[in-house]
C-alpha cells in the first residue's frame, strides 16, 4: 500500500475523541494562542495561529462527528475536506510547529493545541504530505536503526573512544544492571561527551547501568513525523531489550522528543504498561544528588542560563531538577525571563530541524530565544536536549552571536571531585 | 389603523408571549441542544492511559478548571487588550444578568431562591461599559489579522446575539426607542433567542471550556505540569 | 323618550352659573390634552348640544364599570353629562323593565338611525350559539349586531368589552370576545379599565359631544389623552424605581417607605391608563398610592399575564409539557447520535491498516 488521502481521512476519523470535540466545541478564536507561539510572535504572519493548523481536523469533526456537520455536508451547505487543503496545510502541521505545547498553557477555554497537532500529523502523513525531510529521516530509523542512519558499528567506534578518553568500561547488554542508557543520534554523532559523563557519573554514584546493542536509539521520528504504528514499532525495540535485560529503568537521554515517546506515549502505543520505570537523565541526577551519591568541586563562574528543553519541561515536568544541578555546578545562574514550563522553543524539535522546507523560518523564530538569551547577559547557555543544542548552535552562527553551549550532564560530569573517578 | 394593529399580535400579545410560551420554547430548545451536544461530546470518549503518572503533582484537571481563569504572565505583557475586552465583556454581562433586580426576582421566580443586587443606576453604567466592551470585541474581530484570519460568520454573529438583550434592555429601563411594553417584549425575546442558540454557536463554550479544561489539565498533570 | 331640552336650559335649571359651566368645559379640554383656546369651542359645542340618543347594552358585565361611572356622593359635573345626553337604554339606570324597556330601545334605535352613540359593557359570549349571555330571550350577539348597523360609533367601556376582560380569561369557557373581534365596520373607542375612571367615560362622551368625532386613539383603540402613559411614567414612587429601592414583602421596611413595587408584582410598565394622574375618588388615591401593585387592568388578558404578584420580569406559569417534550427529543437525539460517533469511530479504528515507512509517500506518477 502507499499514502492516499483516504488513509489520511481515516487517520483522522481515528484520532478524533473527547478531548478534541471540547477543544473545537470551546474554541471562541480569540487568537491569543497566536501570541504564545515563536512561529507567529516572529513572523506576525497569522497563518501561523496555532488552532489555524487544526482547520482541516476541524473539519472532518465538523462533518463526521456532529449532527448539523453531517446534515450541512448532506445538503451540500459545506464541503468536506480535500486532498489539496490537507497538502496545503503541511507547513502549517510541519514547518512552524515543534509540538511544543505553549499554545497549550494559554488558551483561556483550556484547548491542548499540541495534542490535536500530534493527532492531526497521523492523518497528514498516512496521506503523504509529511515533508520530505522528516519522512527519509523516519525511514532511516526503520530501515537503518536510526534517524540519522547510524548503526551499531558507529555506536562502538563512540564507545571505544569514550572508554579511552575516561578510562572506563561502558557496559553493554549487561543483563539485570539496574539501568538500561539510551542515546540520541544526535549525541552519538555530535556530543559522544555524554557516554563519557555517563560513564564518570555511575562509577562515583555507584550506579549499575548497561547500553544495549538491540536499543541504543531513543529518538523517535514516528512521534515527530506522527505516525503511531512506527513509533510503536521503535519503542518496542526499546521494551523488548529492556525486559529482556530485565533492567529496573531505562534512562530517557538528553533529547526531547525521545522522553515524550517513552515515557508518556509509549505504554499507550504498545497497549500495555511498561515492567520498567522510565526516567530522564536530569531526574536521575538529581536524585543521586539528593542522595548525597554525586560529590561535586568547584564551580563554573561564568554567567550561565538555562534554556528548557519543552518535552522534558512543559511536556514532560522535569523542570525544577535541572535547576537544583545547576546549583551545585554554576556560580552564576541566571534565569531567562518566561523560565520554566513557559520557557519559549528553541524553534527546531518535533521534527522541523530535520525538514530542510522549514530552514527559513526556523531562522526567523529564533529570534525569540536569542532575544531571551541576550536579555540575561550571559554567553554559556546550558540545556538537556542534543536536538535544542544543535539548533541553538545554527541559530547563533545565523545571528552572529557569541555564545557557548553546553549540555547539563557533561556539565556536571566535568565538575565531579577527581579522586573519586579514577 | 388600530384595527390593522390588531390583527396582527398586539404589543401586550407578544409581551404575554413571550413571557409564557416564548420562555418554554427557549428553555426547551437550550436542553435539547445541551442533550444533543453533551452526547456528541461524550460519545467519542478518551482511551485509559497507560503511562504511569507522576506520584506528585503540582497539576489536575480540577485546578486547572479555576487557574485558567487568569491569563499567563506572559500574554499579559504581550497583550493585555485582548484579556482586558474580553473579560469587561464577561463581567459586565454577568453582573447586568445576575445582579440586576428585576432578573433576581426571574430567577426567585424559577429557582426559589434569590440574593442581593445591585443599585440600578450601576447595573445601568454596567451595561453600557459592557456595550462598550462588545465594539471592542467586535473591532478586535475586524482590526486584528490574527482574529479576522480565524473568525467566521459564528464569532460576528455571537457578538449581535449578545449585544442585543443588552441594548433592548437598556432602552426598556430607559422607556426609550420604543413602547415600553413592546420594549420589554423585545429584551425578553432577544434573551430567549440567545438562550435557545447557545448549545448551536460557539457559545456553547460556557460549558465546555469546564471539559477542555480539565482535559488540559489532566493531560498536563499526570506529567507533572501545573497548566 | 328623550327630552328636547339643550344643555344650557338643564345647566340653569340645576342652578349652574354660567361661569361653573365655562370653568367645567376648561378643565374637560385641558383634561383631554386639548389647547386651553379651546375651552370656548367645547362651550360652544356643548351650547348647541342636541341631546343625542346613546343605547347602553350591557353583556357579559359585572355592572361594575356601571358602578364607577355612576358613582357619586354630590351631584357632580360629570353627571351632568349624563343629563347632556338621552340614556334611552341602560339596564341599571332606566325607570323601565322588561318589554317596555326593550320597547324603548326598539324606538329609540329607530328614530336615530344612523345618529346614536352605542355603549356597550361586558363581553359577547360566542360559545354554543352565544347562550351563556342572553337578554329577553336575545344572545348578546345578536343584539349587538343590530344596534351597531344604526350605531354612529361604540364605546366598548370596561376591559371587557374592550379586549374580552375575565370571561375571556384562560380557559375562556363562554367562547368571551371583545366589540371589535365582532363589529369591522363602525368606529369603535375602547375605554379599557376594571373599571375604568368615571372622567375618562365622560372626557370621551364630552369629546364626541363637542366634535362629533372619535379623539386620537392608540395602537388597541384607547383615547390616547387617557391612555397615552404607563402607570410607570407617571407614578410617584418612579425614583424608588430607578434608584433600584424595592419592597420585597407588603408590609417591611420599604413597604412602609412607600418604595416601588416591582418585586411585589406591579405591572405599572406595562399598563396605560390615567391612575397615576387623575387617580380614583376624585383624585384621593390609586392602588399604588394605597400599597398594592398595578394590576394592569386596561391591558388585554391582564387576567392572563401571571399573577398578579409574580413580577414582570418573571415567567407565566403555563404547562411545562413543552420543555420537558424538548428535553426529551433532546436526549434522544443526543443518545442516537451518540451511538452514531461511537460506531463510526469504532470502524474507522478496526479498519485501520498499519502505516509503515514504504506508506508515506503517494505514487509517483
């Protein structure tokens, strides 16, 4: 089979429950999710209102859901929705949205944009209108193992550069460890540093943790391209490696969209709760450095700030353990204005780094974060998401900005009282 | 002439009308609607979620129900007009509905029970504050890219449906425009209208937005999130 | 028979000066919202006054309107009006009984063809051929249209015979109805009120007596000199109203500051007559003045419009068949409906065919 637009309209008629009839049943377009979301806020170009996106969702509720929907399509009063609106609606769904869900926190009738542009991207991909960019990178999850197409034999190149640089084994496919580590690509590919620190922080903490050679990639593009069936199929790789090491919790890695998948949508897309817990990094951190078991020296006196990662802080609710972490390691820490969950995209995740279409405008909404950025003075900027570091690190070499970037667990890693790591 | 008049309904005819058979119409097309829309809503129902939440939260669909109620820090400093307009808009109609005496006695009247209201001459100055209110939604609609992309003939119509109970009942307070017996039938009907058109426009928000939001906050709870 | 005399003769003869006569026909125009220049022309007018004949059919009355025209502790000018026309036909007022009353009326409504004025009180029964109302032998109906083919005009005086009054109260079982749902084709004055004000009655026949005509009547017949303001305009406790200073029960504070009684269920807004101004008793008082809301008693089915002491602004109780019938079509439209969605999501999801990456694009053509 390939895309049609019928699988698309199914998709659709799928997706629709409760919670969407009361978002559009509530909706009063009063447009202020508009002033919430990056893609408009630096544009000022109203296409980009975020409930804008949904008309054609909108639409098959409207006409397959509702009595007078069905009655004014019956009588020819509307017209139901075509293959060319759902194709021009893709940039919309696509290249000014990141799912990252401040829409969401706005909406004074409490409507969850960010739910209904998830679902919605079920039906535009199962109609092939998913941009080109963000399907070959979906396929080169499946096909290859991961989205940016590495394999296992790049994993262990990383690895064995990772045991040579701290002196340390990284385990693999150790059965009964109590943790199971997952890697973005990302972070395999640009930022190998976070193996490393992983490696120091367990041996201090006295963590008993393992990768796995069946299921090292958290990223999941069928989150981000919306297609449940691959995104199940991706997580599976995940649950089957981990009950079969039979491994306490797996550790979600510094990527956003990667959390989302596993933690919250996944139990949901293979119809049963996990025998694993599922943790990101940060929470785990911070909960060895609650527990007294991460011993740290000395501080970074730089001015720094912290941007958050959306899936892990709004979407997720890991907000206030990246900020005790920064207490151990940052003398100087200072807030962005709007920090926390209301804290603005970087502009590049759920799959819009990945869509070379949306390159232009994700340019443009960076400006949001940059103005942030230089309100508060700083040039370092932490986060914890390899995806966020990426595309902070385009948009300021696109602005000409001097500013450092680094990922909170190498971080921490960096600041770890010596004796204890060797 | 008065025979012309007369063969059709006569000023006091519609007032009796209205205040009879025109409130039971009104009364009993706004829970046929509410039925209707309360099913189409339900019907299509949520599946269980299988993620474990988060054992403590800050968040719940039941707080969020109530904190939505105020806008985020951040759309204050972006645009306050729009929250402002829209809230004068609320309060001034609820407290001209709810506060104004005469409407106490209607709901004594239906409900058995009443409480106090407020001083005439305020409810008067309310009301056209609130008139003023709804230009300035309707202005928002027309003026701003944003509400003129996303509005349709529902969002205009909305504003005229609440507009006029607010201007007929003004005029009959005043004995102004017209008689006021054909006044007063007036206001009367445009409340009905509104009330038998609530469930079928986008002001069925009323009762939904107590759904959407606490879908929004549950969502957002069982992850940890105050939203 | 009537008497030939003119109205100054009766005026002399009852020892009312010249001066008492013009000062009467002053305060008559300017009761009637008239210039006070025409003070003269209604003299002049009641001058010449040929007694015209009026016929008084009484209906389906109380007798009450009657009562209150008829009313008065002195002889009072406003009976003199009475002696400025020739009542040849009034069941309570005429010497006569029986056939020779009915003999009168016969004559007199031969004689003046064309030229006599027709009062009618009550409503006309329809029901069962009109037998709920009959006179020597006649349903109401059927004297009425009799006497308005030589009628010059019809004052329907009382609520009843204005708009149909309590017989035509809900359920009606007389088949009540109103003069003018039966006469289409003379002039009619309806001089509403239960009962009405003795002055409106003659401020009427005093401006027919002067001009021959009918006075500027509303939207519902009524002379607009009378029945031009709601109670509610003219009423002395207004700024109670306005200031939203209400009595909530007949005898509490605000009752006994004499506040407005909106909340008591006065229909003061909606009723048009002369109450609040000219008041009742020679303008000793009127029920709002005594504590009581207006009952709005010169309005049609004001015995209709809720009670008396359920505020305007509250419903009238009628059967609740309609809402419950609606809430129920609502139920059942929404639970088919229901079922409907259910079904329809529940197919699309079985019918679902996973979508794997080789799924993701169309064709190529």
């Amino acid at each position: 089979m390939s895309a049609s637009f019928e699988r698309g309209y199914h998709a659709l008629m799928e997706v629709i429950d409760a919670p969407v009839a009361s978002f559009f049943m509530s909706c009063v377009h009063c447009g202020l999710c508009a002033q919430a979301c990056l893609f408009y806020t630096e544009t000022g170009d109203p296409q980009y209102t975020p409930i804008y996106k949904l008309e054609p969702l909108k639409k098959v509720w409207l006409h397959e859901y509702t009595l007078f929907g069905r009655i004014s399509s019956r009588l020819g009063l509307s017209k139901k929705l075509t293959d060319e609106e759902l194709a021009a609606w893709s940039p919309l769904v696509y290249d000014s949205c990141t799912l990252c869900g401040r829409c969401s926190m706005v909406c004074p009738v409490g409507n969850d944009i960010a739910y209904m542009v998830r679902k919605i991207r079920e039906g535009m991909a199962a109609a092939g209108h998913a941009p080109q960019g963000v399907i070959e990178a979906t396929q080169r999850t499946i096909r290859l193992g991961s989205p940016m197409g590495i394999k296992l034999q790049a994993l262990q190149t990383q690895i064995r550069a990772q045991e040579a640089e701290t002196g340390l084994t990284i385990p693999i496919d150790q059965q009964s460890a109590d943790y199971l580590a997952l890697l973005s690509s990302m972070e395999i590919i640009n930022f190998p540093e976070y193996l490393g620190s992983l490696a120091r922080i367990f041996k201090q903490a006295g963590v008993s943790w393992t990768l796995s050679s069946e299921a090292f990639e958290a990223t999941n593009s069928g989150i981000q391209i919306g297609v449940s069936d691959i995104a199940r199929e991706i997580v599976l790789k995940i649950v089957n490696a981990a009950e079969k090491l039979q491994v306490r919790s797996v550790i979600s890695p510094e990527c956003g969209h990667a959390f989302t998948a596993l933690r919250w949508e996944g139990p949901n897309l293979i119809g049963r709760p996990y025998n694993f817990a599922v943790v990101h990094i940060l929470e785990l951190l911070d909960q060895l450095r609650a527990e007294g078991r991460i011993k740290t020296d000395g501080q970074l006196d730089t001015p720094l700030t912290f941007h958050d990662p959306c899936q892990i802080a709004r979407r997720g609710g890991v907000i206030e353990q990246p900020r005790r972490l920064l207490g151990e390691v940052a003398a100087d820490f200072r807030e962005m204005e709007d920090a926390g969950v209301m804290n603005w995209c970087c502009g590049g995740g759920g799959g819009v780094s990945a869509n070379p279409r949306a390159e232009a405008i994700m340019i443009k909404a960076f400006k949001r974060k940059k103005d942030q950025l230089e309100a508060t003075g700083a040039h370092t900027l932490v986060t914890a998401c390899a995806n966020c570091r990426i595309v902070i690190e385009e948009g300021l070499e696109a602005y000409d900005m001097n500013v450092k970037v680094i990922g909170l667990t190498e971080l921490v890693a960096e600041h770890l009282k010596q004796e204890e790591t060797s | 002439m008065w025979m012309i008049w007369k063969s059709l309904m006569s000023e006091t005819d519609l007032l009796l009308w209205t205040r009879g058979p025109g409130f039971q119409w009104a009364l009993g097309l706004f829970l046929l609607g509410m039925a209707l829309r309360g099913f189409e809503l339900f019907s299509l129902g949520r599946r269980r979620d299988l993620a474990a939440p988060r054992a403590h939260s800050p968040g719940s669909g039941w707080r969020t129900i109530f904190t939505r109620s105020l806008p985020k820090w951040s759309t204050w400093r972006r645009t306050p007009a729009t929250p402002l307009i829209a809230y004068g808009f609320h309060i001034g109609f609820f407290a001209t509905l709810f506060l104004f005496p005469p409407h106490i006695q209607l709901a004594l009247n239906i409900f058995g029970f009443s409480w106090p209201g407020l001083p005439s001459p305020l409810i008067d100055a309310l009301a056209l504050l609130t008139l003023l209110a709804v230009a300035g939604l309707a202005a928002g609609r027309l003026l701003d890219p944003v509400k003129r992309l996303i509005s349709g003939f529902d969002d205009y119509a909305v504003l005229v449906l609440s507009a006029l109970p607010l201007l007929t009942g003004y005029f009959a307070f005043h004995h102004q425009i017209l008689s006021y017996t054909l006044m007063l039938a007036l206001h009367i009907l445009s409340a009905e209208l509104l009330l038998a058109l609530m469930p079928f426009t986008s002001l069925v928000h009323f009762a939904t937005l107590l759904v959407a939001r606490w879908y929004n906050g549950d969502i957002a709870g069982r992850k940890g999130v105050a939203s | 028979m009537s008497d030939k005399l003119s109205l100054p003769a009766i005026l002399e003869a009852h020892g009312i000066s010249r001066r008492e006569f013009l000062k009467f026909c002053g305060s008559l125009a300017a009761l009637m919202a008239l210039p006070p220049g025409m003070a003269p022309s209604v003299a002049a007018a009641l001058d010449k006054a040929q007694r015209p004949s009026v016929i008084w059919l009484s209906f389906q009355e109380c007798t009450g309107c009657t009562e209150s025209l008829s009313r008065s502790h002195n002889p009072t000018l406003e009976a003199l009006i009475f002696d400025a026309i020739s009542l040849d036909y009034h069941h309570t007022l005429q010497a006569a009984s029986g056939e020779a009353a009915e003999a009168a009326r016969a004559t007199a409504m031969k004689q003046f063809f064309g030229k006599y004025l027709l009062v009618v009180d009550g409503s006309i029964p329809l029901k069962d051929g009109g037998v709920y109302s009959t006179i020597a032998g006649r349903s109401n109906l059927d004297m009425l249209q009799e006497a308005a083919k030589g009628a010059a005009a019809i004052v329907a005086v009382g609520t009843c015979a204005a708009f149909g009054g309590i017989p035509h109260a809900n359920p009606n079982p007389t088949g009540a109805v109103a003069v003018s749902d039966i006469i289409k084709d003379k002039p009619i004055i309806n001089v509403s009120g239960c009962p009405p004000i003795p002055v409106v009655i003659t401020g009427v026949l005093a401006h027919y007596l002067t001009f021959g005509t009918l006075p500027e009547l509303d939207g519902l017949g009524r002379p607009k000199a009378f029945y031009g303001e709601s109670i509610h305009d003219r009423c002395y406790r207004r700024p109670f109203y306005d200031q939203g200073k209400f009595a909530k029960t007949f005898d509490d504070e605000g009752a006994r500051n004499g506040w407005c009684l909106f909340e008591l269920g006065c229909k003061g807004p909606t009723t048009f007559n002369a109450c609040a101004t000219t008041k009742w008793n020679q303008g000793t008082s009127f029920p709002i003045e005594s504590g009581h809301g207006c009952l709005g008693c010169s309005e049609p089915n004001f015995w209709d419009a809720g009670s008396f002491y359920n505020p305007l602004s509250a419903p009238i109780p009628t059967s609740n068949k309609v809402v419950l019938g609606a809430a129920a079509v609502g139920v059942a439209a929404g639970a088919t409906i229901g079922l409907w969605n259910r079904h329809v999501q529940t197919q699309a999801r079985r019918e679902h065919v996973a979508v794997n990456v080789d799924d993701l694009e169309k064709p190529h053509e």
